[in-house]
C-alpha cells in the first residue's frame, strides 16, 4: 500500500506532498502519520492511498508510525481542501493548514490514557465503600478511563491503586474513543423550536426542499435570522451538525443570545481571532468529537472539524471580508459551496443586498433564489431623506449638517435612540473638490489621498499604498477650483463635536479602537437595549447588522465611501452600506434615515433611497456584463512586493501578454492583462474569461496569486 502525505514541515517544494510505503497496518485517507523527512521523523496527514505504485517512484521510503486510529480531517474536508489549493493557486500544505489545529497537529489527535479494567468477574469480596462505588462504575464496562473513574465514583487514586493490587482491576492504556456521539443525543440538545411567521414558513419550505444552494434575499428586519434557526434546529435533529458565518466576529453576541435560546450552551462553539492557542486546539477537539452542534464565526469557522456537516449559512453573504487577504486566499462563499457539494450538505446564503455574484447564479438557475420581501410584522421600511453636502453650510459643525442635528434633536426630545455610521474611525480623511466633485488622487496609484496632520499641526497628503507624500494644493488639480474640502471626518471629531451640540446626550463610540472584544460588543447592546445611551456613532464595520428596537433615526455622515475609487464594486459597496444603514431604523415603530452625499443623483444612491434592491442588481449586473467585470468575468490578481516589485511585475505582465495571446489563436479566450502600482506593490492584473489558463505561462516564484480579488481592483 502506498500514500502521499503532506507534511508539518514547510520545506520548499514538497508542499503538495510526498509518496511513501504502508509496510503495517491499514491508512485511511484525512490520518497522522510519522515519516522520514531526510534525517529526521516529521507529522504528516495522508491525502490518499493507493495499492499500485506510481511508475516514476524509486527509493521510496516508509511510513514509521501510524498515528491513532481515526482521521483527523474527513473525506469532505481533503476534497475541499484539493479544490482550494487549484482555484486558488496554492500548495495543498497551505490549504490543509486551514483545517488543521495549531501544529503540532499530533496534539489534537485522541490521545491514548491510562484506565482500567475488571480483572476478576463476580465481587463477593469484602470491600469499603469507596472500592464499592469504583466498582459500579465499572459496572457493564469493560475499560473506563482513570479520569472518568475518579470523576465518577468520586474515590481517590489511592483507592484504585489497592483494587489493582488486589487484583481486581488492571491498569491499561489505550486510545480513547472521540467520535461516539449517538444521534439520539444530538436531539437532546434542542430546547426549542422557532415559529415562524406564514412568509417565513413558505421560504423556509422551499429552501428545505431545493438542493441547491438558496439564496434568501429578505430585505432588513424580515427575519432571516428565525428561519436560519429553524434549519439549524431541522439540522440538529436530523444528528448532523451545522456552522453559521458572520462578516464581524463582533456581530456574533446577537446570534449567541438567540441561539442559545434553542440549543444548550455547550452544543455551540464560537470561533474567532481571540481565541488563545490551546483554546483553539481544545475547541477543536471538542468539534472534531462531534460535542458541538452549531459552530458560530467569522470565515475561518468554515474550517471547523465537524464530523457530519449537514448546513452551513453565510450571513450578510455580500461581505467582503469573507475573503481572505493571506495565502490561501480563499473566499468563504465560493469554498462553503464546495464544502456543501462534497459533503452532501445545505448552503443558504442570507442578504439584504445580494452580492453581484451571488445574484448572477441565482438567475442562472445555479443557485435556488427565494425572496423574503416584507419586514417582519409588515413593519414599514423607514423614509429616507437625501442631503447635498455640497449645498450645506455647516459652520463649525461639519459633517453635521443643520437637518441632520434637528433630526437628533428630535430624537432625544421624544428618548428614541439615533445611530450615526461614518466611514472610518480616527481622525482621517480625504481631500475633495466642491465644484467638479472629484478627490485629490496621488499620480502614482490613482487613489485618494489621505490627509494627515504633522507633529506641528500642519497638513500634508499621504497615499497608504504606495507611501508617498504631498503637500496640500490651493486649487483643485482637476478643475482649477479653490473649494477644496476635506471630507470624512473621523469618529473621534464627531463624537466631540456632537459632546458639544448635545451636552446632555448619552454618546457610545464604537469602532475599531473601542471594539476590540466581543465582550465590547455585549456591553453595547445592553447599554442600548436597556436606554441607557442616546446616540451610537460607529463605523458601518461595527454598526451594521445590529437588532436594535429603539432605533428610529439612522445617518450616514458621508455616504460617498468610494467616490472616484477606480474600483468596480464602489457602487455595489455603497449601496450595500446603505441598505444597510436604512435596516437599523424602525424595526419596531416608524422610522427615519438621513443620507449625506455630495452625489444625491448617483445611481446607487438613488436607488438606495427608493428601497429598489432588485433594481439596482439587474442595472449593475447589466453593466458588468457591458464592461466585462466579473461576474460576467474572472480577475487574477498577481501582487509583487520588495524592492524589485517593479522589475518582477513587468516580466509577469510581458509573459501574460504573450501567453495571452497565443491563447487568442488557440482557444479564442480573450485575457486583458493591465499593470499598475508604484514603490515597492505592484500588481498585473489578467481579466477575461479563463485568466487561471495564462498562469502556467508565468514565473510566479516572486508574485502572490490572488483569485476573485476584492480590494484595490
Ligand atoms: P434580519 O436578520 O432579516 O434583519 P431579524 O432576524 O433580526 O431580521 O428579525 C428582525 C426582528 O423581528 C427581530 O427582533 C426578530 O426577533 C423579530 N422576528 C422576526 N421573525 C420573527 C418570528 N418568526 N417570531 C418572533 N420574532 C421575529
Ligand atoms: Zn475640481
């Protein structure tokens, strides 16, 4: 018998694995094993075995040591793993890292213990209490382990110690047992069941009896939270297991208050970044047992070690930050989707604002679409106001303007609650002209600059992706005009300025440097839920996605996050920001939104304020297809840094066009490589209908591959 294995050790070139003889005992494909790696043993975890051998293989050496007697990672998961290291043009060892515990990943196999066993059938003999109480532990067994028999008869090691004595248990050790979950116990789990609403019901109907992946587009507050409950119930019942994905690890504490309502606590497991090693490690354990019927979490949680996946749901499923930004660059969506595929499981991916690609399958048939188009409790959607920031005389008071504080004003006069969204925390901001309302772009990247303040107060223009700096012009570079205003003032600045409209206000601030904890964000909703703020003032990060009843005023400061970005998802994303924004207000009385733009005309804008979700995704789908973005299209990114950024990105980019071209001739696949960057990023990108096909025709040794790019494209 022959298998690859991937190793713990990260030398080059063996990332996709090595072959090695099976001379004793039997492998399954997902287990530990040590092997010879030169002159050392190293871990390693079997992708596949084989009975023949491959033709090209000579001196090969074999496997030392099988270890334990279960997989570690499960059919399903190797398959996606393969997947992922092909789409996304990595080494398997980078793709199996993600599934895997923090190395050594020997430590999260089941480990082998020291129990006991009877050794003498029949206890006529005289003993004490404590020997009595061991026994009918051991009772029906035949091995119980020490921990276990301590634990349970409450006797002391000593007392063990002179049974075995005695003669009458035998000490031994072995490999506990970590996937003996019954089924029946999984239902004991459930505390309760979710009733839906009649709308709901209908949805969740139709998504239950569809194969395919289902894509629920309920606009805000329709409840899609209820129905994910119900299918996460349906999972559990059915003794399979189900993994929930959240954009913001912080958005988490409102589905743990909701789930734990229907499943006991110690059946859900939350993942996220804050988790210490050896908690990840015994989290993973925990999963990989099958103690755990639901696992909460940002991206990463997709990577949980479930035995038995029967669901997983992406909510808010248009995020961007299921992307990941290092090696393997996968995107949650696209990986859930062949996790599903593989493991026989149900995707639902729920949002208000579907992304362009989402949307695209869906009416390609690819994907089930069901529509949940009221709120729940036929709630209204709030109105919404539009202000021309470029028509505003703010005073002192930017980017407040005089109908927006009336607006607060009227809020805490009646006690209801107002949430402010701004773009970025801080104090940062960027530079725009007032006349032909463009931003002041550094040359080198063609992005916004930022403006800074110096040590003495003055203020110059920096650009965060090549570095350079700039002195802040008179006149606008695009038009001459002087009305250049720095716009997007940051949290810190609104939050004093607001101290000073309201004196009596209640204030939280909430953004990356107040947020940094789930537990933060549990402080927070209580505060809110209990009246004891009047105002929150947020990043959209953190804000949006909040459940807050009391809630009748929502505004966006500046709503023009990507105004004159070359970027073609910047209308998606203000759009989908400010959807967003319009489903924190009124979700239990009528509510209202104020939208700040210095484009009220712009289509996202328009139709972010008219509530024409669908609308706004056939015009921008129509459009992509037009322009040849994806989905209508793919994008591969390659990203060269260091000194020689420059001299690599080139090469890359002269290879692409070649091979480009020849695969014009050939296959008639048309790949459009562009170029750009500046100091030490730089980046070629190939768009077309199969760009992954140019890659084997350039020197990536120094460049990142990065799939489905989302930022800076
Ligand atoms: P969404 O996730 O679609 O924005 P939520 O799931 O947060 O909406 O639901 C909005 C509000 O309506 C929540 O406060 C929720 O508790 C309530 N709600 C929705 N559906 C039901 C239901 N079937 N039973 C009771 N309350 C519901
Ligand atoms: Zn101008």
């Amino acid at each position: 018998m022959y298998c690859t294995v991937v190793t713990s050790s990260k030398s080059p070139g063996i990332g996709n694995g090595l072959t090695y003889e099976v001379t004793q005992g039997k492998l399954v494909p997902g287990q530990s094993v040590r092997v010879p790696l030169r002159s050392r043993l190293v871990d390693g975890i079997v992708l596949a075995v084989s009975e023949a051998k491959a033709e090209s293989e000579y001196d090969m050496k074999q496997v030392a040591e099988i270890l334990g007697n279960q997989p570690l990672l499960t059919q399903p998961t190797l398959e996606t793993a393969r997947w992922i290291a092909k789409y996304y043009c990595c080494s398997l060892r980078s793709a199996l890292g993600v599934w895997l515990p923090p190395a050594p990943w020997t430590n999260a196999l089941p480990k082998s213990v020291i129990g006991y066993s009877k050794a003498i059938a029949g206890d006529a003999l005289l003993r004490s209490k404590k020997q009595q109480a061991i026994l009918e532990v051991m009772h029906g067994k035949e091995w119980v382990s020490r921990q276990q028999l301590l634990h349970e008869s409450g006797a002391s090691a000593s007392v063990v110690q002179t049974l075995v004595k005695k003669g009458m248990l035998r000490e031994e050790r072995r490999v506990e047992d970590t996937l003996t979950q019954a089924t029946s116990e999984h239902r004991s789990r459930l505390k309760a069941i979710p009733i839906l609403s009649p709308s709901q019901e209908e949805v969740y109907v139709s998504m239950k009896n569809d194969a395919r992946p289902s894509l629920l587009f309920g606009i805000t507050a329709s409840g899609k939270t209820e129905i994910y409950a119900r299918m996460i119930v349906d999972t559990v019942r059915a003794g399979k297991q189900a993994i929930l994905l959240l954009p913001e690890i912080l958005l988490t504490e409102h589905f743990i208050e909701r789930f734990q309502e229907l499943l006991s606590a110690d059946s859900i497991a939350v993942i996220h970044s804050h988790l210490s090693e050896v908690q990840r490690r015994e989290e993973w354990r925990k999963i990989r047992r099958g103690d755990v019927s639901l696992v909460i979490g940002s991206r990463s949680a997709l990577f949980s070690p479930l035995p038995d996946i029967g669901l997983i749901i992406l909510d808010e499923e248009h995020e961007w930050t299921y992307k990941n930004e290092q090696t393997p660059r996968y995107h949650a969506r696209e990986t859930a989707e062949k996790l599903c595929q593989f493991s026989k499981a149900k995707l639902v991916l729920g949002s208000a604002t579907p992304s362009l690609e989402s949307w695209a399958r869906a009416k390609a048939g690819l994907y089930h679409l069901a529509r949940l188009p009221t709120r729940y409790r036929e709630q209204p959607l709030p109105t919404v106001r539009l202000v021309d920031l470029a028509d505003v005389e703010f005073g002192n008071n930017y980017p407040l303007s005089p109908t927006l504080i009336e607006a607060i004003r009227e809020r805490l006069n009646r006690k209801e609650q107002s949430v402010l969204f701004l773009n970025r925390r801080g104090v940062a901001s960027a530079l725009l002209c007032l006349q032909c309302r463009r931003r002041v772009i550094c040359p080198e990247s063609q992005l916004p600059y930022t403006i800074h303040h110096s040590q003495s107060g003055k203020p110059y223009l920096l650009d965060h992706t090549t570095g350079m700096m700039a002195d802040v012009p008179a006149t606008c570079p695009h038009c001459g005009s002087v009305r250049l205003h720095s716009i997007g003032a940051g949290t810190q600045r609104v939050e004093i300025l607001l101290g000073r409209l309201f004196p009596t206000a209640r204030i939280i601030r909430a953004d990356s440097d107040t947020m940094q904890h789930p537990d933060d964000m549990r402080t927070l909703l209580s505060r809110m839920r209990k009246n004891e703020a009047d105002i929150l003032l947020g990043t959209q990060s953190v804000v949006k996605g909040l459940d807050l009843p009391e809630v009748t005023l929502a505004a966006v400061l500046v709503a023009d996050v990507g105004l004159s970005l070359p970027h073609f998802r910047a209308g998606e994303r203000i759009f989908q920001l400010l959807t967003q924004l319009t489903g924190r207000s009124g979700r239990s009385k009528p509510g209202e939104v104020i939208i700040q733009t210095f484009r009220p005309e712009a289509p996202e804008i328009a139709a972010a304020a008219k509530h024409e979700t669908e609308k706004f995704l056939e015009n921008e789908l129509k459009m992509r297809i037009y322009g040849g973005y994806p989905p209508a299209s793919i994008i591969v990114r390659l990203i060269s840094r260091g000194d020689d950024a420059e001299k690599h990105a080139k090469k890359a980019y002269a290879q692409a066009i070649s091979a480009g071209l020849k695969l014009r001739n050939e296959t008639k696949v048309t790949v459009a490589p562009t170029l750009f960057g500046g100091g030490k990023v730089w980046h070629v990108l190939l768009r077309g209908a199969d760009p992954q096909s140019l890659l084997s025709s350039i020197d990536l040794k120094e460049l990142t591959v990065d799939v489905d790019p989302v930022e800076t494209v």
